[in-house]
C-alpha cells in the first residue's frame, strides 16, 4: 500500500478529530472518596483530606480526572464519542478541537444500549468525516485509528487490520460501574489506548467504519470499535425524534445451551429462559410488552419471528434491527407445550 495514501487520509480527517477533557469540582471529588481509603489520607485540621497538588486545580476549583476522544460529523459542532467517556453526570466535558479551540460539550443523547453518545458544541463550519454508506467490511482490510492515547497524546495515529468481525465481549468502563456486554464488534490490530476511546476507525477512503471502544487487558493487538452504523441509527432517531429509540421487549434471560439443559435439566439446548437476575428483580419486566402479552418466569422462547434464538443469536442481536412499534412473534415452550405469543414493541425509556 503506499505511503503517500495513508499519509493523505490521515491530513484528510485529522482535523475533525476532537480529544475530551473530562473535568470535576474539586469538593465533589472529595465527597466521592471511597471511606475505606480515610485511614491512608493525609490529616488536616477537620480530618481526613484529600491532597491534589495546586498545578492541577484551575481557576475554576476544576481538576481534570480523564480524556477521551471523538470526532465531528456535522459542521455545527455534532460530535459522536463512547457512552463511558460522558458517563459521570457530575462531571464537566471540554471539547478541543485540532486548532486547540476549547468548547464545552452539551451531551445531546446517550444510547442505552451501545457505547456510543453524541455531543454538541456552539461553533459552525467545521471540518467532519464522513460515515461509510455501507457497513461491509473483510478480514485484512486496513483500517487506521485516530485519538487522545492516554489523555495525554493528541492525534495519535495507528494503523492496523480488520482481525475480526461480529465479536461479543464483556466490558467495564471502570471499576465501579457494572460489567456490560457488547456485540457485533470490529476486532482490530491497530493500537487502542486509554483515551483514543471515542475516537474513529476509518477505511482507506477516509471515512469512518466504527467508534474505538475497547481493549483486551494482557493481550497484544486485539482491540475494538463499534460499527458505525449503531451511530448512524441514533444520529437519524436524534433528527427524527429528538433522543434515541431502542425498542423493549420486557424480559430478563440466560441464553440456553448444552451445559445450561444438563445443569438445569432442560428439555431444549437452545432459547432464552426468562429469569430474574437477583430477588428484587422481575424476569417479565412490569407493564412491558412481554408481561401485557403474558410471558411468564421460566418460559423458554425459542425463537422470534421464525429465527432460532441461541448462543450466536440471542434476543438483543435482532431487537437491534426492529423498531418501536414493531410487531414481533414469539414460539415459547411452557410445560412442554409450544404456544405462540404476539406482541407491539414498546419503547425502553
């Protein structure tokens, strides 16, 4: 591949390239202090304190706890990024862009279901890149990541393959948020650090295939972006409705295989058996679609709309092509007795 291409690309949609600051009040930080951690802080006058060196407070009382990565898609200022990145609703976000301008981002939508968020900023006339109209992608293809790495090394650039497709992970922004399974990621070689997180995996065409999401602690060259069409959908409901639509269905489930049938003694290695996931939970979530059409705990749907739900295809992997609204039918097995239930998808508020 030569040189000057990849060199061309990158000139292209380097500007639109944003980094993320991620900022907080100095006395909400000290009200977050975890009280297991009071034994080892310095003493001051009224007790345990927090010690931040003076260098990194601003004027403001702000102290600066992160970064992350993004990328402008539209001139007047809409920039897309990951979910975690703006997940602290106590926390401040600074957009700068590549001239070194610094706007503070209003977070328009966040998706409940994919890492991905969507900002804006007060500016017009900026330089964005362009989402791919078509998501097909191959094995081996060269795809190039553009990012904050570490919050610290702005416009950091890597180049990489396509390594695979359609992966499912387990994911935690952080220690204190709970684990989150994401699917049908892109795996790619092309280094990922913390902070390039928001940031965007692009095709040699220059446009972007994906949002940099995830990396595999322990591992070398395995990282992941959500495919861009997950923003493309929120991007139009944003136009369209005003926040982003994800359709609920209202159950909890355990996907069913071999070792689930032998283990609870099954009658099928396939499906999704309604279950709560702790006492105070419902497996047929209230007033949701699946309770008005009378799913119950401990009934095993095997499929919706005529397609297998298994392993390789749970539940969540075909509400993501439905929408609010859609009429959907479900084969259960209760008691050993196959019945058919329809439904209207609801909107998951």
């Amino acid at each position: 591949m030569p040189e000057e291409k990849v060199i061309s690309i990158i000139k292209k949609i380097m500007p639109a390239v944003v980094s993320i600051v991620i900022t907080k009040h100095l006395e909400d930080l000290e009200k977050e202090i975890p009280k297991e951690l009071y034994p080892f802080l310095p003493m001051g006058p009224h007790g345990p304190e927090l010690k931040i060196p003076e260098e990194m407070i601003d004027r403001h009382g702000m102290v600066q706890i992160g970064g992350g990565s993004g990328f402008i898609v539209e001139p007047n200022g809409i920039v897309l990024t990951n979910k975690h990145v703006v997940s602290d609703p106590k926390a401040e976000y600074t957009v700068i862009v590549d001239d070194g301008r610094k706007f503070g981002a209003e977070i328009l939508t966040r998706d409940p279901i994919n890492d991905v968020a969507i900002l804006k900023i007060k500016t017009q006339n900026l330089p964005t890149i362009k989402l791919v109209e078509s998501i097909q992608m191959d094995l081996g293809q060269t795809v190039i990541a553009i990012g904050n790495a570490l919050g610290i090394f702005k416009n950091t650039v890597s180049l990489g393959i396509i390594s695979g497709l359609s992966r499912s992970i387990t994911a935690q922004a952080d220690p204190n948020s709970p684990p989150q399974e994401m699917r049908g990621l892109i795996q790619t070689d092309a280094a990922i650090n913390h902070g390039n997180s928001g940031g965007p995996l692009v095709n040699l065409e220059g446009m972007a295939i994906g949002i940099n999401a995830a990396i595999v602690f322990g591992a070398q060259n395995i990282s992941f972006a959500i495919p861009i069409s997950a923003a493309k959908r929120d991007l139009a409901d944003l136009k369209k409705f005003g926040h982003i639509r994800r359709p609920l269905l209202g159950v909890r489930y355990i996907v069913i295989d071999e070792n689930l049938k032998e283990k609870m003694s099954l009658p099928v290695d396939y499906g999704a058996l309604v279950v709560k996931e702790t006492q105070q939970d419902h497996g047929v979530v209230p007033k949701s679609p699946a309770e008005k059409a009378g799913l119950h705990e401990l009934d095993i749907i095997l499929s919706l709309n005529n397609k297998k739900i298994n392993r390789d295809h749970p539940i969540q992997d075909y509400l993501e092509n439905l929408n609010v609204g859609d009429k959907i039918e479900l084969l259960v097995l209760r008691s050993k007795k196959e019945i058919k239930i329809h439904l209207t998808l609801a909107e998951r508020k």
